[in-house]
C-alpha cells in the first residue's frame, strides 16, 4: 500500500488540534492567519466543550514555543487566546481559563521582558472579563508575587525600568479588580498577599510626591489617561485608590497595616509630606462609614511607637500632625461613640509628652512642645468634624480630665484616677503645662462648638468643673477659661462685635448677630430659667475672678465681654438687674481701700473702666433714656478730668503714668451713683411690665423676668409700678383690659435730668432716715425693750437692708463671697 506522507497523520489529528494548528502560518513574521482563527472561533462557540481541550493544546505548544525561543509564534498564540476569551462566555470557560493562566505563568517566568509585558496584557484582558459562575479552586498566589516583584524593577535603563514598573502595576490591578469584586476570592485580604501589595503601590508613589499636599492640598484630582498609563507613580496611586475603595468592614485593616509599616521601615514620617499624601488617597477612597477606621487604626500606630525613645519624638510629632491633617477629611457622622477613644488616645500621649519634657534638656523639651501643639491642632481640627452634641460632649470629657484646682503642685495629677499605668509629675512645671495643654484643647473645642441654648452649652456636668478652674492662680489658664465661656454663651455670635469703649452712641454701629428677641420663644424661656437657676454661681465666680491681685488687661476684657453676653443673649429684662448689681460690686470694691489696696491704680482704674463701658452699654441695649443719660453725664465727666478711669486709655498699652493717678472715693464724682442707677431702671422695666404681656391680655407665668420690685432690689426703693403690682384689689378681665388701654394710651413721662434724679433720691433718703429714727424711739420706749436694755446690750447692726415697702434706705452693696448670690448687709 503506498503511503500518503504526512497528510494522514494530520488527518488522524482530532479536529479541534487542526483548527489550532491552522492558525499559525509557516512564517512567524506574516502573523496570525484571521480567516482560520474566524473557524477556530466559530468552531469554539458551535461546540463549548471543546474549549479546555483547545486551551490545553494551546499551552502545549506556547510551551514548546518558549523552548525553543519561537517568540512570534509566542506572541500569535497569545493573540488567539484574547480573541477566544472575548468571544466565548460559556459555563465551560472556567476550564479553559486554568489553561490560560498556565499559559499566563509561563511567561512571566520567562526571563524576557517583552514576554512578561505580553503576559501582563493578557492578563488584564482576561481581567476585564465579567464571569457568569465563580471559582472555587482559582488562587492567584503566583501572580501576585510576580507582579509585585515586577514593581520593584530596578533597572539603570530608566525607559525598561518604567516599562517593568508599569506592566507590575497593571498586573496587580487586573488581580485587584479579578478578586475583590468576587466573594469566593478571600485570600487576597489575607497579611500575606496585602504585605507584597500594598509595598509595591506605595514604592512607585514614592518616587513623585505633588508639591503642597504636606500643607492639606487635596489629591482627589481626576487623572487623565494618558498619565494613569505611562506614569507609575499615577497609575499605582489609581490602584491603591481602587484597592482601598473596594475593602469593606473586616478587610481594611488589611491594608493600613502594611501601609504603616512601609512608612516605617523607609523613615517616610519625617518629613511627613509622602505620608500626608498617602493618607490623603486613602481619606478620599474609602466608603465613608468607614473613615473612622482610619483615624482609629492611626492612633493605634501612635501608640506602638516607643514613647520613652528621644528620637522618636520627631516621628510621633508627624504621625499626630498626619492624623490632624487625616482627622479633618474624616466624617464625624460615622464615628459614634468611638470619638471618646480617640481623644482619649490623644490625652494620653499629651500626657506622655510632658512626662519626657521633664528632667530634659531645652532643646528635648523643644521637641515635645512641637508634639503637645501638634496634638492641641489635631485635638481642634477632629473637632470641627463632629455634630454639636459630640463637641459639648468632648469638652465634658476634657474637663474631667483636669487636675482639681484645689490640688498642691507635685501631687497626684493622673490624667485618670483609674489609670494606674501613668506616674504622677514630679515637678510643679509638669502639673501647670498639663493644665495649660487641657485647657487649650477645651479651647480648640470650643472655637469649632456652635451653640443653641445655654442649657445644652452648660450643662450641669460642664458648668460645674468650669467654674471651679476659672480660680487657678494661672492667668493664661483664667483667660482662656473666660473665652471658652465666651464661645459657649455666645449665640448669636456677637462677641467680636462688643463695644469696649464707651464712644459708642447707637446699637446700629455694633453690628450684633442677633439679640434675644430673635430667639424663638420656648428657647428664651429655656434659658431665662437656666439663668436663675445657675446665673447667682456664674456672677459669683465673676466678681472673685474680676478683684483677684494678679489680673492683666485681657482678663478685665474678658470679663467685661461675659457680662456684655449675658445681657444680650437673655435680654435687658431678664439679666440687668443681676449683672448691673454685680458691676456695681465692683464697683464698691474698688471704692473700698480696705479691700483692693493690693490690685494697685492700674487695676482699680480698670475695674472703673470695665464699669463705664457697661453702663454705657447697657444705656444703649435696654432703651432707657434716663439710665442712658446718668451714664453718659459720668462717662463725660470722667473724659474731661478722670480719662484714665475709661477703657481708650486705660487699656492702652501706650499709656503708663499709672504712679500720678488719682483712683475715685466713695464721694467721687466719678463713680455711678447706687440710688440713681436703681431708680432709672425700676421706672424702665415698671412701665414695661404692662406692655410686654398686656397684648393677649394673659399673664406667661413661666417667663422669667426682672419685676420693678427686684430692680428696686438695687437700692431698695419702691416704684409705682410694683405698688400697683403688689395691690390687694379684685382684678377682673375688664379691669386688665381698662388698664392696658390706659398705659397704652398714657403718655411716657419725660426723662429726669441728672442732677433732679439725684436730687429726687437724696430727698426720699433723707425722709427715710427721718421714719427709721422715729421707729428706733418708738421700739426704745416700749415696756419689753426697757427690761431687755436692763438685762443685756444689744449692739445694733451698722448696715442692714429694710423690707418694708413705704420706706427707702441707702445700704451699701457687698458681694458675699460665701454664697451664691448677691446680698445687701
């Protein structure tokens, strides 16, 4: 039988292996032959089946190819795999991509470039591919150390070093979008594979850092195409972009501790631009309920660095100036409850911090005062992340953290009495900078604070402690305790709009936000009750603040401000008549020799200022023309002979003849006069009592307000308006009604001049004194007062207060500093 060559040893080929065969022309060089890879195509989709067999055959001959160093017919049966992973989706193609990925192995262990770059493409392509089942058994091990390794290409050829560099970045990304996106695919979280990733994204990162990111520029940038191709440093921020983008709950942490770690081993915190820039793409990648994960993950970093090392202080300051800058991108929304742990966490490496500055030489205590500032920023930037109730929270929280006034220097000063693990100071300098630090971040705080009512701004909890330390013996820690109170009672936001000198004329130049009538009601009331309930503490702890010996001119600002707030956040009928008591406290304290003969003239002639300024203030905000012009006669005469008793040069820094000054006595002409200043506002807020609730003709029992009856506190004279107030007499609804109509319908009475204000108050005083001498004689000549006069001496009181409505007695005002509110001895 003749034979018929070769021809029938290829028919006998199965017909699968001839249609591959066809596809390869004689010539490497004329390239895959299309008219036969259309049939092989064809025949692949007619018969499914068939697919793991031509994959099969396929690595066979790659294999052989890459023997014998065929590399176009390499490069031709690549071409051919793309074209059938493109074209076929059948349920049988899981099988032919195990061949495809045996093929894909194959050459990236080859050691030529240009076949691992062809792998690196054909993986991508493969990666692109949506699979209708998933794969149980796949794992992409290999890839991911190949790839990875590939990131690290070191080449002196700049060009083949890119080209390696790209085609390992393009490999992680394919196995990133191949894995993540499929749930049977969980080893590629595992520390392992994230230990190989993560490194080989951050090392081509490294290499090109965008300039201004150190100082907060943001990275969330769009990319074109052209540099996520060709640029490694912009493709492997892509990828890390997407990696982190694409990790949930459990899998996050999987790839910040590997990043951490990388910043560590390449001593990129210091500078902290890289890692500033770093933590920018992570912050604007991850899914935003997870954001706490990364401050949080932060902070523990923080807290595995070696406190006790010198020269890792530079390296804690940049983790916690990174933190600052991570926590301001963070949203506060997510947090919960875990915002307490991270400024706990921030607290205690406060505290650490001070510990090393002790017993240290200048330039190491230099160093640790960069990182206690560095966490006083972080400590106010994470607060302006937070919602309103986390920031009173916060500074409850902060508080308590502070050393009890009452507390000796070098005693126990813990940052917790519970926390066993931190020593007490040993030093008095260590107990006032940890002080000062708490009070700065309670600061911090409250700048970022905004608050709606007072009863939410001060609660019990916060109020409490923050009087107690606005005592200390600290000035710097007084005054910022005073303009915390500032943020906190500050509503409206009017406190940088507050006239501190008396020139001012009208409220129309002051440009407040807004005062109380702009509140909404139920809010008013709210806080006209907190006011009575917690104002006597707060106006007690003022008084003591404002006469202690060692007060600068910020500290008399401040407390001038307070009161100022007060006045315009609870309205002139709700807090007038107990600050203006209160200054003129002061006032009498300063008159008082006996008392304030430490503070020397610059304080005293201060206290008359922050009286001044007040009183023209309150002449301004209440509308009482009368009071307004008692004030503005003592304001001029203290600007033509007493200019020193005003805040333009009392508080001028250019002024300093304070040893030729002459402070007022009690019979001064330039003091506020006790009686006229009660009797201008209990005639004001008489004629108002009818006309603020007179329209509904219904009395708001629950509305707290200042009475005539209380005004006349002042200096304990009756008004008209509490007399009618106090009658015995049957009201009924139309004697209400006739009674409004006639204060509606009666005209004002013309202000009184100064001098007949005065003269009208000396005259009843004169009559009072008559009534009381005429009392005494009476009660001296009664049977009962003659036996006790035999038996005993009863020495009389030389000031006391009389209660009775017909008579009107000057006392002088004292501040009793035992009790919680103002009292007349």
């Amino acid at each position: 039988m003749a034979c018929c060559g070769c021809g029938c040893f290829k028919r006998c080929k199965p017909r699968y292996k001839r249609h591959v065969d066809s596809i390869f022309p004689p010539n490497p060089d004329d390239g895959i032959v299309n008219s036969n890879m259309e049939k092989l195509t064809f025949y692949a989709l007619s018969a499914p089946e068939k697919l793991d067999r031509i994959g099969t055959y396929l690595a066979q001959r790659l294999s052989r190819d890459i023997q014998r160093h065929r590399s176009g017919y390499v490069f031709i049966s690549m071409q051919a795999l793309d074209e059938l992973l493109k074209a076929c989706h059948a349920p049988s193609l899981n099988l032919f991509v195990e061949s495809f990925l045996t093929m894909i192995q194959l050459l990236l262990e080859s050691s030529q470039a240009d076949l691992q770059q062809l792998a690196t493409r054909s993986f991508m392509t493969f990666a692109n591919i949506e699979e209708d089942a998933p794969s149980y058994h796949r794992r992409y091990d290999f890839f991911i150390s190949k790839f990875s390794a590939m990131c690290f290409h070191g080449g002196t050829d700049d060009r083949m070093r890119n080209m390696q560099r790209l085609a390992g970045l393009r490999g992680l990304q394919g196995v990133i979008r191949k894995t993540v996106s499929d749930d049977m695919q969980k080893n590629i979280w595992e520390s392992p594979h994230m230990g190989k990733i993560v490194p080989a994204l951050l090392i081509n990162m490294q290499t090109n850092v965008p300039s201004g990111v150190g100082a907060g520029a943001s990275t969330n940038t769009a990319l074109s195409l052209d540099e996520e191709e060709n640029n490694p440093s912009k493709l492997a921020e892509v990828c890390l972009r997407d990696l982190v983008g694409r990790a949930g709950f459990g899998h996050l942490n999987s790839v910040l501790r590997p990043l951490f770690r990388f910043l560590d081993e390449q001593q990129a915190w210091t500078p902290n631009d890289f890692a500033q820039y770093i933590m920018h793409a992570v912050m604007y990648s991850v899914q935003s309920q997870y954001t706490y994960m990364v401050v949080l993950a932060l902070l523990e970093h923080l807290d595995t660095i070696d406190s006790s090392k010198l020269d890792a202080l530079p390296i804690r300051t940049s983790v916690v100036q990174v933190l600052g800058a991570t926590i301001a991108l963070a949203d506060g929304g997510s947090l919960g409850p875990s915002h307490l742990d991270v400024f706990n966490t921030l607290l205690r490496q406060l505290r650490l911090s001070i510990d090393m500055a002790e017993n240290r030489t200048e330039q190491e205590s230099e160093g640790a005062g960069q990182l206690q500032e560095a966490i006083t920023l972080a400590v106010g930037k994470f607060a302006t992340v937070l919602p309103g109730y986390a920031q009173a929270d916060v500074m409850k929280f902060i508080i308590g953290k502070l050393p009890p006034p009452g507390l000796a220097e070098g005693q126990s000063a813990d940052i917790a009495p519970a926390d066993a693990a931190i020593s007490r100071f040993t030093s008095a300098r260590g107990f006032n900078l940890f002080r000062e630090m708490l009070v700065k971040c309670i600061s911090k705080v409250a700048d970022a604070y905004k608050p709606t009512k007072m009863s939410t701004a001060l609660s019990p909890s916060f109020f409490e402690p923050l009087l107690k330390h606005c005592l200390v013996a600290s000035t710097e820690v007084r005054l910022v305790m005073l303009k915390i109170l500032h943020r906190v009672l500050d509503i409206g936001g009017n406190v940088d709009h507050l006239p501190r000198t008396t020139s001012c004329t009208s409220l129309s130049t002051i440009k407040l936000g807004y005062i109380s009538s702009a509140k909404e009601p139920d809010v008013q009331r709210e806080d006209e009750l907190y006011f009575k309930r917690h104002g006597p503490a707060l106006l007690q702890q003022l008084y003591e603040h404002a006469t202690l010996s060692n007060n600068h001119t910020d500290i008399y600002i401040a407390v001038y401000d307070i009161l100022t707030l007060l006045c315009i956040e609870l309205g002139p009928n709700s807090s007038i008549v107990d600050v203006t008591r209160l200054v003129l406290a002061l006032q009498d304290f300063a008159v008082d020799s006996s008392e304030s003969g430490a503070l020397g003239p610059q304080r005293l002639a201060s206290i008359h200022s922050v009286v001044a300024v007040f009183m023209n203030f309150v002449g301004l905000i209440s509308g009482n023309q009368t009071f307004s012009g008692c004030a503005k006669k003592v304001v001029q005469r203290r600007a033509d002979d007493a200019p020193h008793l005003l805040p333009a040069t009392c508080f001028s820094p250019s002024f300093t003849s304070w040893d030729t000054v002459t402070i007022p006595t009690a019979s001064s002409q330039f003091l506020f006069v006790r009686e006229v200043v009660g009797t201008a506002l209990a005639a004001d807020l008489g004629a108002r009592r009818y006309t603020e609730h007179g329209s509904t003709g219904v009395k708001d029992t629950t509305r707290v307000t200042s009475t005539p009856a209380d005004t006349a506190s002042i200096v304990n004279v009756p008004t008209s308006g509490a007399a009618d107030l106090q009658s015995n007499e049957h009201v009924t609804f139309s004697t209400l009604m006739k009674a409004i109509e006639q204060a509606r319908t009666q005209p004002a009475p013309a202000p009184l001049s100064y001098d007949e204000l005065k003269e009208q108050v000396l005259q009843r005083n004169t009559e009072v004194k008559n009534k009381f001498h005429d009392l005494l004689d009476r009660m001296a000549q009664h049977p009962i007062s003659q036996t006790l006069h035999a038996t005993s001496t009863v020495a009389m009181p030389s000031s006391f207060s009389v209660q009775q409505k017909d008579l009107a007695y000057a006392t002088p005002w004292k501040f009793n500093s035992s009790h919680e509110d103002l009292t007349v001895f």
